[in-house]
C-alpha cells in the first residue's frame, strides 16, 4: 500500500474548514503579530503569510497529536 | 540562599498586553497577600531604563516579565525591548526569571541562563491565546476564555511565590493546560470548547523550564527591606564619622615640620 502524500494546498484547506467552525465572537492572539477573527485568519492562510503559516503549524501539530497521543502520560 | 524582591513588568499599550497586565494584577495581589516585597513596572514605566535600575536597587529573586517577545528581546511599553540577547542579560544574575511572552525562551533565555540565572521559565515558539471578542477593550477575569490560557500561567508565578522549585512551577502550570486539555477532550465538551484544545495543547507543548529546576526563590517582606535599607545607612554614616574622626585626629595630632 502506497502512503498518501497531502499536498500543503489541502492541508490549507483542511485548515481552513476547522477555522471555519471557530466560535464567532472570538479572537485568538498570536503574539506581536496581532489578534484575528476567524475570516481574517482564513485571508492569512489563503495568502500563505506568517501568520497563516502560524496557523496552520498549530492546527497540523494538534491533529498530528491523534497519532502520537496529546497527553502528558501518552507520550511517556 | 539570598532573599529577594519580587518584580514584574506589565505594559498596558494594545489589546494583547492589556490581558497579560489584567492577569498580572491577581499575581501582583497574591504576592501583596503574602507579604512580599513587590516592585510593579506597569504601563509606561515597564521601559528599559527603569527595569535595570529596578533590578539592581531592589535585588529581585523572581523577575516576571509581561510583553512581546522574540528569540532575543522581550519588550515593554510601546513594544521597546528590556531584555535583549547581546545586551543585559547580565541583570538576571541569580534570579529566577518567567516571561510571558513568545520564543523568548529559545535564544534570549539561553543566554541569560548561561550568564547567571538561575533559571528562564518562558516559551520556546509564540505564545498563543483566544479570547472573546466583547471583552477586548476591557479585558477582566470575566473572560472565561481568555482564563483558559492566562490562569495556568499565572499557576506558575504563584508556585514561585509560594517558593516551589522552578520545575515544580512548570508542573503546576502545566498540570492546568492539561486539565483543561483533558476536560474538552471528553464527549461532553461543547464545540466551544474544544475548539480551544489546539492551542491550549501548543502553549503547553512550548512552555519550558530552563537552567536549574530545582532553583526556588525566597522573599523579603517591604519592612525587611525598609529595615536592610536603614542598617546600611547607618552602617554608611558610621563609616563616614570615623573617617571624619580620624581625619581630625590626624590633622591635630600630626607633628609639623
């Protein structure tokens, strides 16, 4: 069986679509690089900027987490 | 072990540090709670210029800074660097220092590590929070969300306060990320909240403890400090009047040519 390579487009769309479902009315604040809403952060990650690259570094690290398991005791 | 003063840095100048300047006030409350000597840098005196002379008048053992950060500055008001990698490091000298603030701890923490602090507690990658929207131009404890990511860090400055090691601290920090992260993990979280967990998970993932984790503070109360100030001044003025003495004595008592 052949491992299926995601492409970074789908990636972005993937996290796009979490994005999406954030909460309207909230905002998250990536350090010095300012606080977005939800459709702003989805024009950072359309553009490919560092804050989009930020976002989606920290989306892709939480679902990668499924794999390797995201509490403290899984991980020893 | 040397006793010290407690001093952190608080800027107020734009929605993300005004959180981080709220959530310092209930820091700032436990250790006025506990009697400690607590020297606040807030709002426009969170500057360069003020936190080295705080540092070297007051001696302080815990050093909490609230800013923006980098891999080598951590800034104060108007986003002005205090500590710089390359710069003044030196003044962290024997203390133990956290900053709330992003990657500092990648480069800048290192280095002050390696000239003498005792230990960085900070984040090796950005610092990253979510908060509710309404709340933005008053930030308050009223804003759960914000609680989620802001309480486990004020977590650890209590453990310092209470004089847990500097590893202890993290622990109890990150025992409340993971908590939280537990807590929105389970069926019954809502879509709220579990939304929350990504970040929640990569602020934990990066907050590291650097140097010595066994290394814990001790603190001096205002009196004491008032009191330590006294003695050297009368130890000064004693000093001075027997200088003073002998110079009369040697003026009067020296045989003339």
């Amino acid at each position: 069986m052949s491992a299926c390579k995601v492409s970074s487009k789908e990636i972005r769309q993937l996290v796009t679509e979490r994005i999406k479902t954030l909460s309207s009315g909230r905002k998250i604040s990536i350090g010095s690089e300012g606080s977005f809403s939800k459709e702003e952060l989805i024009d950072h990650i359309k553009i490919g900027d560092k804050v989009g690259e930020k976002i989606v570094k920290v989306q892709m690290n939480y679902l990668r987490s499924f794999k390797t398991g995201f509490l403290k005791d899984d991980k020893k | 072990m040397r006793k010290g003063s407690f001093l952190l840095t608080r800027p107020n100048h734009e929605p993300t540090v005004n959180y981080l300047f709220a959530w310092a006030e209930k820091v700032l409350e436990i250790s006025k709670k506990k009697n400690i000597f607590s020297i606040d840098l807030s709002k426009s005196s969170a500057n360069k210029k003020q936190f080295v002379s705080s540092v070297k008048r007051f001696r302080p053992s815990f050093i909490y800074l609230n800013g923006h950060g980098s891999l080598n500055s951590v800034t104060g008001f108007d986003n002005k660097p205090i500590l710089s990698f390359a710069d003044n490091e030196e003044i962290t000298n024997d203390c133990v220092v956290y900053a709330l603030s992003c990657q500092s701890a990648k480069r800048l923490g290192k280095s002050c590590v390696s000239r003498g602090a005792r230990s960085y507690l900070g984040y090796n990658d950005d610092f990253i929070f979510v908060f509710d929207e309404k709340n933005e131009n008053n930030p308050s404890e009223l804003d759960q969300t914000a609680s989620y990511f802001l309480d486990p860090s004020n977590d650890l400055c209590q453990a310092v306060l209470e004089g847990k090691t500097s590893g202890e601290a993290v622990e109890s920090s990150q025992s409340a990320f993971e908590q939280s992260i537990i807590k929105f993990s389970l069926s019954d979280a809502t879509a709220e909240e579990r939304e929350l967990l990504p970040y929640l998970l990569w602020d934990r993932e990066h907050q590291v403890c650097l140097g010595d984790s066994q290394a814990k503070c001790e603190f001096i109360s205002e009196e004491e400090y008032n009191k330590q100030r006294k003695t050297k001044l009368y130890i000064l003025i004693s000093v001075l009047i027997f200088f003073i003495s002998f110079i009369f004595w040697r003026l009067g008592f020296t045989p003339q040519r």
